[in-house]
C-alpha cells in the first residue's frame, strides 16, 4: 500500500490540499476585489443581463436571492436587466414590480398564462425557460447579453476579465464550471467560439 493511501495519511493529505485550495482562492483574488471597489466609469463593454423566473416559490427565498444578485451583477459587470415573468401565478404579486422600484437600469416583460398555455404542451411545466430568454434577448438594448440563471451572481475575476477583454462580435463566450473543484464561482476561465456554437452565455446582440 501506498503512504499516500494509508487512511490517516490520506485524510491529512485531503486536508492539506483543501487548505491549499482556499489560500489560492484568497491570494489570486485579493487584487480582484481590490479592483472591483473601483468605480467602473463606463469602461468595457455595455452588458445586458437576461434572467427569468415566476413567483411560485421554487425557492422560499427567491426574491431576496434574485435581488442580491441583480445588485452585484449591475455593480460589476451589466449596464442593463431584462427580467422575463412567465406564466406568472394567479393571485401571487408580481417580482417585476418590485425589482423596477429598486434598479433604475431595470426592464421587465411579463408573459400572461394565455400565452403559456398556447406554446405549452405539458401541463406540469409552469416556466419555459429557453423561451423566456429569447422574449429578453430579442428586447435587450446592449450590444452584449449574457443569459443566465436568475441567482447567478458573476465572481469579480470574470466580471474584471469582460471588462476587459476585447469582445469581437463575431465570437462567443463561455465559462466552464468544473463542479467538482472548490470555489468554482473563481475559477472560471472565458472560452472564445464561432457564433455557430450556440451553447454560449455571452452573445452579441
């Protein structure tokens, strides 16, 4: 047997590596944050944030969460929010109403039932997801739109990497997420791809 695969041995070197893990995380991102304070002062290219979603509670605390995060995500890195409500619930009030009184850069579009049910072939899907964002990426004002979910708040290493990376139209941008890594938020790299690929979270309008 390996000394690396003796139980105790094994646990300190897990150990080990988890604490190497998150002193990297803190050093690589200190300048990170430091820069973030920074007042953005129009530089980079102008983003428009798609996210959707409905109050159903998918989860107890979903506005709060949706909050937050469209709050972080103007600060660092969007000019613009379009909110897509689909399908809202009869008799529950409306997220949009709300976050429009909080975020003056915030526009919201609102799918009645009617139209859910006309698209809608299965009676147990109350959001149709991919459909709401392309109600909010065909009304997004910015050249640059990032769809995603609607919790998602961007780590200050890629918000900094966008601001700062030239963005050719002709290209897509992606981030991978290695779940299996700790601190996976910070670990994002952007990946350039022909327009062709269509998986991507960053699209030119």
């Amino acid at each position: 047997m390996k000394l690396s695969e003796t139980p105790g041995i094994r646990g300190a070197i897990y150990r080990a590596n988890q604490l190497k893990s998150r002193v990297g995380y803190a050093v690589r991102n200190t300048a990170y944050f430091a820069r973030a304070k920074q007042p953005r002062n129009g530089h980079g290219p102008s983003i428009a944030e798609v996210v959707v979603g409905r109050n159903d509670d998918y989860m107890p605390d979903f506005l709060q969460r949706l909050t937050a995060t469209i709050g972080w995500n103007v600060r660092h890195l969007v000019d613009e929010v379009v909110f897509v409500e689909w399908n809202p619930p009869f008799g529950r009030p409306l997220l949009s109403i709300e976050l429009a009184e909080r975020f003056s850069c915030f526009k919201a579009y609102v799918v009645p039932p009617e139209i859910h049910q006309k698209f809608c072939e299965n009676e147990h899907l109350a959001l149709m997801e991919f459909h709401a964002k392309n109600v909010g990426i065909r009304r997004a004002q910015a050249p640059w739109i990032v769809a995603t979910n609607a919790d998602a708040a961007f780590g200050v290493d890629i918000a900094y990497a966008i601001r700062n990376t030239a963005l050719p139209p002709d290209v897509i941008w992606t981030a991978q997420t290695p779940s299996q890594e700790p601190f996976v938020g910070f670990a994002l790299k952007l990946h350039g791809h022909p327009q062709s690929q269509l998986h991507a979270a960053i699209i030119s309008a």
